[in-house]
C-alpha cells in the first residue's frame, strides 16, 4: 500500500483509485478491500475513534497477559518504536518491522491451527474433478483473512508428477476471507499426495494420502495382451487368452470393475456351403486371471507350444491382476473370425481369424518351421493376378521360409518359374476368402501392399497360413503389437552389432556447415566404425563431450537435413503439409542422402543401447517415403496426409465426380514456379493415348502417385535407403509398418505444456479473462497426450506438430475470449485460434473444453 499512499486509516478513507489499487494487490483482494472500507465510520471523529478504539483492544483485550505489567508494555513499545525507527533508514526491513507488530497482535496465520476439508470420502475413482479447502486462523483462535501475497504453498502429485490445481483466494462474502479452495483433475489411478505449506510449515496432517480408483471398463480401452492378427490351435486342445480391462484413461481395472459375464466370445466359421455361421463346436470360458507373468513363450520343441502362438503363462494365484483369461476348445478344424465384445462392444483388438488344425494338419506344420530353408510345396490353383482374372487354370505351387512366401510354376512340367515372391513380414497379409464356387477349394488373398494381390485356391491353405504365421511371429518377437516389436527390433540390433566395439571416435563439426563438415568427418568410416561412439568437437569452441555435444549434433544435423523450408534443400513439405519428403530439385548429391541414411540409422541403434543413448530423429516424414523404406507400393491414399492440399484439389475432385467430360489422360504435366509449362510426363507407356475413365481413375491416380512420391525422387530414396540399411537391415525394418516405423525413428508427438505458454499468443484479453486462462492452463496441464494431441487438432487442424515445436506454428497458437456464457469452445483453424468463453466455475469450463476437443476435433466447433 505504501506505493500507493495508503499509510493509515485516512488514506483508506479518502483512497478512490480503483484502477491503481487492482495493480497494486490483485483483482482477487478488491472485493476484500471494498467490504472492508465500508465499513469505516462516515466522518473524522468516527475515524479517530476508531483508531483509539483499535490500539485499545491491542492492549487490554486480546493479549493482555503479555501486557500484564507497565514495564512490560513500555518495552515493547518501545523495541516497537526503535524498530520502526531503523526501518525508516533501511526500507528492506519493513517487511520484518510488520512481522513484529503481526506477531504483537496475534494477526499472523499458524500452520497448526489450519483446517483442511476435503470434499469427497475415499477412495472415488478417477474422472472427475475433485476439490478440498483450507481455512486460516490467527494465534488467537480469529479467521485470518487469506490472499496470493501470503507464504502458502499446496501441491498434489501422483507418484513424482505435479498434477495441475486451480486455487481460489477468499470470496465475496466476508466469511469467506479466510478461505482457500483448490480443485484438480484426476485422470491416474493409484495414491497422491497433497501437500499444504502455510509459512514453511506442513498444516496439520500435511502431506495427506489420497486413493483414487480405476474408473469403468471400457471396450475401445480394453485389449488382448501379446495379440495377433491370426491364433492358430489344435482341435480338441485348449487354447488361452488374456484380456486386460482398461478404462476411460488406460488404467487397468480391477476384478470388481467388471462384470465377467458381460464379455462374450463369439466364432463366425468360414465355409461355402454353410457360410458365416455361428461356431457351435467351440466351448469359450472367462476367468478372472490371477497371472503374474504375460510373456509368450514361442518354441518348436513340441507341437503344441508352436501353434499356441500366444504362449503359456507363469501363474502365480492370489493375484488380483484385473486381467481376463479366455479359453477357447474347438472341437473341429476350420477357419473363423473371432471378435471379443464387452457388453455387446468390440473390445480394441477383438477381432482376429482363428485356424484351427486336426493334429494331421498340426504334424505338418511342425515339420515346416523346423527347418529353415522349404522342405515342402503345396499345389494350388491360381485364380487371379492383380485386377487380371485367369480364365485358364494355372497350376502353381507354394512355400514358405522363414523368409518368404514363394509362388512357382513348371513350363511344362520341369522348368520352374516363379510366379512371385512375398516377403515374410507384417505388411503380408494373407486373407481367407470364402471357397471358390469352382474349384470347391479354400481360397487366400496374398496382398503385401507392393505388387499385384494374388487370388489361389488351395487345398492344404490353412496349412501354409499357420505356418507363415508362425514364422512371422517368430520373426517379430511372438506379438504384433508395437511395443513387444520395437523390444525385439532392440534386441535383434543389438545382436548384429555385438562385436563391434563401442571405443570412442571423435568428428570435428564445423557449425556454419554442419551438413558438409559431418559429410567430410564420417565419408571414410566403415559400417564399425558408425557403430562407435561418437565424441563431438566443435571447431572454434572448447567444450567437451560427455554427452551433450553428441546430442547436440544429433538434433542440429537433423534438424539441417530435414528442415522443409529450403526450395533446394534435400528434403521439402508439400503445400502447407508438415511432413518431409525427399526433394526432387535438391542440389545435395546421392551421397549426402546416404549420409543422411546412415545418421537416422545410427540413431535407432544407438536407442536400442538403452534410454541413456536414445536418440530420436528430429523429423516428420511422409507417410509415402515411410513406406517405400520398408518396401511397400505408394497408392493414391497417400496424398491424403502428405499433400493434402493436392488431395483436396484433384484427388478428392476424380473420385467424388464424373470424369468423361474432363479429357484426363495418363499424363502429368510440370511447370515452374512462374506458371509457366516446363513438359509433360506420360503416368504408363503412351499415357497420353489413354483416356481416363470413371473405371480406371483409380489406376491414374495410383499412376499419379507413382510418379509424384517414388519415381520422381528414385534416386534420392534408394541411396537414403541405401545407407539406412547398412546399419539396420532391412528385414528388420519390415516387421513395422509405416506408421509405426515414424514412432519407432522420431518417437511420440510430445507436446510441452511449457513450450506452448512460452509460443502462443492471448488475443483481446480484459482483466475477467485472465480467470479462464488460468483455468485453461491447468486443463491442459492435467491432460493426457492423446487429449493434447486433440486439443492441438482441434484448434488447428492438425495433431502433428512442426519439427520445431509450437514456436513453428504459423501463425502462432491463438488464445482470445469469446464474446458468450457458458457455451463450447470453439476454434478458427485457419489462424490456429481458440475460442474461449466464460464460466462461472472451473468444474463448467473443464467439462465444456474436453466436450469440444472429444466431439469437434473432427468438425464440431471448427469454423
């Protein structure tokens, strides 16, 4: 108050500056002020009064045993004066001469004498958002009016993470002055920890332990641990699942979460005269699953264990692990498709094709996968190639490898020509068809994603599909899920790199030309050498790597070789696109591609030596390159999320119309950055003789990405590729696909709380909106990334971020009022701009927030 003049009861008095006074002590404690200025007395004899009335209370009411002599009281006042005295020549002590007389007067809050009140009784269970109070007393016993400026500290957290609270001082009502309100979202299940600090001191009971449960079980959370595609059994023998119940936020539920009987396990068997029909032969029961180990074991030891491609389980009973066991006994071979639903809702990975062998059927795979190399060719009938249907009967046969899947004929009947070649990896599916009509036969689709699907009717199918399946599973570590792939991908490198050593080797980096130094530092090393560990020297600077500078270099050379906005760099974004692709008019040469290669490559191993090593690629690639890296065939789809811009203007266009009138042709044609038309391409041979129809648009545009995402950038995609696989090979890179492989190399989109209150900005903000920004942080604070990533998505149209973070947006991340009560949020994408209203609570504001982001990240809200 001293900087506004306000020195005694007069200034009060005579005090109307609202507008300096709210800068002075915060919006919070007006209302305060104003209730407590009302109440003095209306003239300046009341005032003196008053005053005199005050002092006397000091000394003959509240603490009259400390004035209990004249003595006493004379050297207080006296110590009181002197201090005061001091004070005025050393304007720091001030703070200390006001603890004094505070501590004179009782008025000062004690740590003890506080009272926490929780609102809620232990334990409730997460999604929902919680609040406690605290009030403030003085020495004496009287409420101790509470704002921001005192020395009060409250912090909850769950495990070692602070979890985001929202603090409310005080009130309107004067009865309320001593008040504390604070509420947070409880997203986690398991113990937190709140801890009240008031003047340094814990309150009483401070640090408090809070329980919070797993919410309910639900289906699109819910999944089958170690699962796969496709579960092969034996006939008459049991076969196990484990299913984890999951709720809301990916807590694990607990047994009394859920309701056993409300999973059901239904079988649809694939037969031609019989059609889908229900399975009858197939008892299914559900457990409460006491295992303390879900690891697969997969062996060819016996014949058993190979085809329970789940694996067995450690049990260890007496465990409440909220998991599900689900054991199924097919008492007939056959193929079915199984989907597991929890209350007549799919569960997240509930649907996969069951095979199910005769033990005849179950000896023969045993054999394949027990040796390497083919031992075995099983005779089918070709039915089709791509979109071409054979209308003569072609005999072929096929074999599977631990590597392949290979599809021969015989010209007449000796010289062996092989028809195809799919690679044994999860980007090969094969898919039961219903049999053909006429031959009488099961029927698979072989499909890879790279060459033309091929259609074959086979009598022993279900047995060349157990054993790929097999294989597969062995290739990838036993499951399909990312986390146990990238566990096996570690692994599998680590192997293939153990002999070499890991001794230091030092790169002089020059920073100005980061791109070319790191070319002259690493073109002589040999495939060894890449795989030891690298210790940077900056040219001109003398620190010394012990970590910091290796990743330093990292992250500044990739953010070089990937960056989007260089017209001639080696990698460039199409249209608004945030993505990267190789850069057709790059003036770096091949063999800075393969550089660049050998760097992401390098950072895979080195993650897979463990998290003290781990370095992501500071990258977002193209979809369309991920997948030529790990050997699949761009399509048209693509250019949905590479060049969406494209996919908007053309594209969509020929797919949603007719096509007859536009003159389309087999051709594309290029111009440069002036309009002006450089040539024109043919997409096939003599594409411009072929007119495109509304029955081959779909081969076009396929064409069309042939040649815009792969052909135009051959060169620059196989010396990438080139250097990649010189230190991971690429059957290891196959057993992702393209989405996964972006997680594997550049890791999850994290988005930085921090980062964005640093890279934003507030738009038209008044003093009343300061409240709901406040709140807004705390939300986001307390959201989960999937939510962030909505949130991101809802208010500017995409979930990924620029390689650089928020600070890359352009424009930057918009926060402004909006000018309604109590209605959604809504957004402007195109100026990445969220809308907020106002609430009169933050329980309302959360709720609306998270309502939007949920139900308009996809539309709702958007303009």
């Amino acid at each position: 108050f001293n900087s506004l003049g306000v020195n005694s009861i007069e200034d009060a008095y005579w005090f109307e500056d609202i507008g300096r006074l709210q800068d002075a002590i915060g919006e919070k404690i007006v209302p305060m002020w104003t209730i407590a200025r009302q109440t003095l007395p209306s003239g300046l004899a009341g005032l003196e009064s008053l005053k005199n009335s005050l002092w006397n209370r000091i000394i003959g009411l509240d603490h009259q045993s400390i004035w209990n002599t004249w003595g006493t009281m004379l050297l207080v006042t006296l110590s009181v004066a002197g201090f005061g005295a001091v004070a005025s020549y050393f304007p720091q002590v001030l703070d200390a001469k006001q603890a004094i007389l505070q501590y004179v007067s009782g008025k000062f809050s004690l740590a003890n004498n506080c009272q926490v009140e929780f609102d809620w009784s232990d334990p409730v269970p997460v999604g929902q958002t919680v609040s406690f109070s605290i009030r403030f007393f003085q020495r004496g016993g009287r409420p101790y009016p509470i704002c921001e400026a005192d020395n009060v500290l409250i912090e909850v957290k769950k495990d070692a993470q602070k979890v985001a609270v929202v603090t409310e001082f005080g009130g309107q009502d004067p009865n309320e002055a001593n008040l504390v309100v604070v509420k947070f979202s409880v997203r986690k299940s398991g113990q937190y920890s709140i801890h009240i600090l008031c003047e340094n001191a814990h309150v009483k009971g401070s640090p408090f332990q809070k329980t919070f449960l797993p919410g309910g079980i639900d289906p699109n959370k819910t999944l089958f641990l170690k699962q796969t595609s496709t579960v092969v059994c034996v006939t008459g023998q049991p076969h196990k699942l484990i299913i984890e119940p999951r709720d809301t936020y990916g807590n694990t539920c607990r047994n009394q979460d859920f309701a056993l009987d409300l999973f059901k396990f239904a079988a649809e068997q694939i037969d031609e005269t019989l059609g889908n029909q229900s399975c009858h032969n197939c008892s299914v029961q559900f457990t409460y699953d006491s295992s303390g180990n879900a690891s697969p074991t997969v062996s060819s030891n016996n014949s058993n264990s190979i085809l329970n491609v789940i694996g067995h389980l450690n049990q260890c009973s007496g465990v409440d692990s909220g998991r599900v066991s689900l054991q199924t006994r097919f008492s007939d071979p056959g193929v079915f498709h199984g989907t597991l639903t929890y209350d007549d809702k799919p569960v997240q990975n509930g649907k996969f094709d069951i095979i199910v062998l005769n033990s005849t059927e179950a000896a023969a795979v045993q054999k394949n996968v027990a040796v390497k190399s083919a031992n075995a060719y099983y005779e089918g009938k070709l039915l089709s190639v791509g979109n071409d249907v054979q209308n003569k009967i072609r005999k072929v046969y096929m074999s599977v490898t631990s590597k392949q899947l290979v599809i021969k004929e015989y010209f007449l009947k000796v010289l062996p020509i092989r028809v195809a070649t799919f690679r044994l990896s999860p980007n090969t599916k094969l898919q039961f068809l219903m049999a053909s009509n006429q031959h009488g036969l099961p029927t698979i689709l072989i499909d890879d994603g790279s060459q033309p699907a091929i259609k074959v009717a086979m009598k022993d199918a279900k047995i060349v599909v157990a054993t790929f399946t097999h294989f597969l599973l062995r290739n990838i570590g036993g499951s399909e899920t990312f986390n146990d792939k990238q566990e096996h991908f570690f692994k599998e490198l680590r192997d293939i790199h153990r002999k070499h050593p890991r001794d230091k080797l030092t790169l002089k980096i020059t920073r100005e030309n980061i791109i070319e130094s790191t070319w002259k530092s690493t073109k002589g090393l040999s495939n060894t050498d890449w795989c030891r560990n690298f210790e940077i020297s900056f040219v001109g600077e003398q620190g010394i790597d012990w970590g910091g500078l290796r990743r330093e270099w990292f992250e500044q050379v990739c953010s070089r070789l990937f960056e989007s906005g260089n017209p001639v760099g080696m990698f460039i974004s199409f249209g608004e696109s945030r993505l990267v692709h190789p850069n057709p008019n790059s003036r770096w040469k091949p063999k800075h591609y393969e550089m660049a290669g050998r760097i992401v490559g390098k950072c895979l191993y080195e993650s897979s030596l463990g998290s003290a090593y781990r370095q992501m690629v500071k990258a977002r690639f193209t979809r369309s390159f991920l997948a030529q890296l790990i050997g699949l065939r761009v399509h048209y789809k693509y250019f949905e999320q590479d060049d969406p811009e494209l996919y908007i203007r053309k594209v969509k266009f020929i797919l949603e119309n007719d096509v007859e009138e536009m003159d389309l042709s087999f051709t594309e044609e290029e111009y440069d950055p002036s309009g002006k038309l450089l040539k024109t391409v043919e997409l096939i041979t003599d594409g411009s003789k072929v007119i495109v129809t509304n029955e081959n648009k779909r081969e076009y545009l396929n064409a069309l990405a042939q040649y815009r995402l792969a052909i135009k950038v051959k060169m620059e995609i196989e010396a990438f590729q080139k250097g990649l696989n010189e230190i991971v090979p690429d059957e290891l890179m196959s057993i992702f696909d393209e989405n996964e492989l972006e997680l594997l190399m550049c890791g999850t989109s994290e988005y930085s709380v921090t980062e964005l209150r640093e890279h934003h900005v507030v738009c038209g903000a008044t003093g009343d909106f300061r409240k709901i920004l406040d709140w807004f942080w705390t939300a986001v604070a307390n959201m989960s990334e999937e939510e962030k990533a909505r949130l991101l998505q809802f208010t500017t149209g995409c979930s990924q971020l620029p390689p650089g973070g928020f600070r890359e947006l352009s424009p930057l991340f918009q926060i402004t009022p909006a000018p309604t009560y109590g209605n959604l949020p809504t957004a402007h994408t195109c100026f990445n701009q969220l809308c907020l209203p106002d609430y009169d609570s933050y329980e309302s504001f959360e709720k609306a927030l998270r309502i939007a982001i949920n139900e308009g990240s996809e539309g709702f809200g958007l303009i």
